[in-house]
C-alpha cells in the first residue's frame, strides 16, 4: 500500500513538474527585445506599475496575441543597468510577421487585438509613459 502512495505521488509530483521544463527556447524562436524609458506618474511606484503590468496587462496582452510570451525585465549589470524593457518570445518569424508583417507596421490584426487592449492601455498611462530606447529581433539559431 505504501509503495502504491508512494508511486502516485511521485506521478503527481512529476506531471505538476512538468510545464516548468516545456518553456525552453527553441531554434527558430524569435526574441524581440526593447529598452524602455519609464516615466512614473505622481504618487505611483515602480513595485505598483510593475505589479500592475506584469499581472494585468501581461495576461491580457497575451490572450489577444496567440504565439507569444511577454516578460518585463531590469537590468542588474552593463549599458543597461537599472533600465526596464520588454521580452517578447515567439514562436517563429512567421508568428511576428503575422502580427507585424515590417518593422514599425501593425497588421490588422495586431490593431485589432490593441483595440481589445485599450482600456488597460489607459489605464498604464495613468500610471507611467514610457519612451523606446533601442528594439531588436533575435532568432534562436
């Protein structure tokens, strides 16, 4: 009985375990990395911005934009330290082309799912604006 419970358990453990290590990245991925400049509104903090777009805007934006994982980063060492960007990870070239098809082009429907997006849009501008530094793709070789 006890190695019964014990093999289940150990069953359990290993499919809740098993999303942790499906998140690689893959050859063919695509990396689309920016550097931003954050303007904080009066009265908001970076931990309250921070909380807000990592877990409100994050899991919206990524419901209306299939294929791709949005993650928010700092620099800790180098040109960059104590900066804020984005990471977006992608499937394919073909997932970015879809959405968009040139640089600086929105396709129609990447328009059509920031529509859906609006509210929380202006909502993020009520706590901070942001410039863009710098913006590059890169493909997992």
């Amino acid at each position: 009985m006890k190695t019964r419970t014990l093999l289940f358990l150990y069953l359990i453990l290993g499919f809740s375990l098993t999303p942790l290590t499906a998140q690689n990245l893959q050859k063919g991925n695509l990396l689309g990395t920016h550097v931003i400049n954050i303007t904080l509104a009066p009265n908001v903090t970076m931990e309250k911005f921070l909380d807000f777009y990592t877990n409100k805007f994050i899991p919206e934006y990524e419901k209306n934009f299939p294929g791709i994982k949005l993650y928010v980063i700092k620099g800790i060492r180098g040109e960059n330290e104590n900066k804020f960007g984005l990471v977006y990870v992608l499937k394919s070239t073909e997932v970015r082309d879809k959405y968009w098809p040139q640089k600086d082009v929105s396709s129609d429907v990447t328009q059509a799912g920031m529509k859906k997006l609006e509210p929380l849009v202006e909502e993020r501008k009520k706590l901070a604006t942001w410039t863009e530094a710098s913006q590059t793709d890169w493909i997992i070789l």
